[in-house]
C-alpha cells in the first residue's frame, strides 16, 4: 500500500510540475508585439515661399511619411503653380564613412499639370560634406512638346551642427526645347525638428527668384 502511495505521490508530482512549467512557458512566451516590432512612421512638412522678379508669387509645399523603406509623398505647386501630386517610392541606403540614400520615385500629377511622373531622390555625405539630388520626368498627357525633365541639386557644408551653407541649383528642360539652369547660396539653420532657411537664385539678375523654407520633422 505504501509502495503504491509513493506511486500515486511521485505521478501527482510530475504531473505538477508539467503544469507548472507550461505556466512559466506561457508566461514567457513573447507576444507579436513584442517579438516583431514595425518600425515607426516618421512624417516632416516643408514649406517654400517664392518670389520671382516680376513674375507670381507662391509658396511650394511637400509633405512625406516613411515607414522603413517605404516612402510616400504629396507635394503642392511643385510641377507647376496649381499642381498636385503624390508619390510612392522605397528607400535604399547604406555606406559607413560616405553614407548614401536612394529613393526612387513613382506618381503623378494633376490640376495645372495633368502627368504621370517617374522620379528619384538622392544624398550623399562625407564628414560635414553632403551632395543632395531631385529629380522627375514630367511626362504631360498633352503630349511630348510639353514634358520636361526637371532637376533640383545642393551641395551643402556644415561648419557648424546646426548651420549648413553652400549652392543649389534647378534645371528646367523642355522637349526639344532649350536648358534652363539656375544657381544660388543656400543657406539653413535647424533648431531640434525645425528648419529655416533660403535660397537666392540668379542673385541680382532680372530673373532673380528668392525662395524661404520653413520644415519640421515629427
């Protein structure tokens, strides 16, 4: 009898302990949230008031949202003055001591400009040295006598953490049509999210354009 008892004590007791242990599994089983966490989105909006030398006045706008290499874009007054757009596009980096980034761009246009529009974005930096590029091919519905490749560069110089000064340019090249370039300073100033800054083209000439940027990041 007591050779059974001990049977019956020794069987409770593995049974327990089982149960104990799939209690401490279940505890420290990790949850989806917990295990494969999605990166956060991360959002900014920019602002480009415009003023041309006896032409219009306007103010440019672009927002963006990343997630990951997921990238989206909406953008107003960019193609033309009246223009809506927005884009899908992913993001590629990499590098350790020059660190790039490349972000193919695909959207589309409407409003002023009526366009399906393939573009690409691209920085490069070394050190305090940064080479920044915008670009798109504006592909009208009209036809081809009316698209255009567009081209926004910089080449900016950090002599301080917050301060970055140096050159921008944008090129504007009808279908057949002749190139339109034009340069500048640039210069920005950041404080934590916010951006400040202007951009001077054609200094001092009778096509001079004087552009702000206000830009937060969130």
């Amino acid at each position: 009898m007591k050779s059974t008892r001990h049977l019956l004590w020794v069987f409770g007791a593995g049974l327990a302990a089982s149960a104990h242990a799939g209690d401490e599994a279940a505890v420290k089983r990790p949850t989806p949230a917990t295990s494969a966490a999605e990166p956060p989105w991360a959002f900014a909006v920019s602002a480009y008031p415009t003023a041309v030398r006896g032409g219009p006045r306007f103010t440019t706008g672009v927002a963006t949202a990343d997630r990951g290499p997921l990238h989206l874009e909406a953008r107003v007054n960019y193609e033309s003055v009246g223009a809506r757009s927005l884009f899908a596009g992913w993001n590629v980096s990499g590098g350790d001591a020059v660190k790039w980034e490349l972000t193919p761009l695909l959207g589309g246009a409407w409003g002023s400009t009526q366009a399906w529009i393939p573009g690409l974005e691209a920085s490069v930096s070394w050190q305090r040295w940064d080479v920044y590029l915008e670009s798109e091919y504006v592909r009208t519905r009209s036809g081809l006598a009316d698209s255009y490749l567009y081209a926004w560069t910089e080449l900016g110089f950090r002599p301080l953490p917050w301060l970055r000064v140096g050159l921008a340019g944008q090129r504007t090249r009808l279908y057949g049509g002749p190139r339109q370039y034009q340069r500048g300073p640039l210069l920005q100033a950041s404080w934590g999210p916010l951006t400040l800054g202007a951009y001077w083209f054609n200094p001092g000439s009778a096509d001079q354009i004087v552009m702000g940027m206000v830009s937060a990041a969130f």
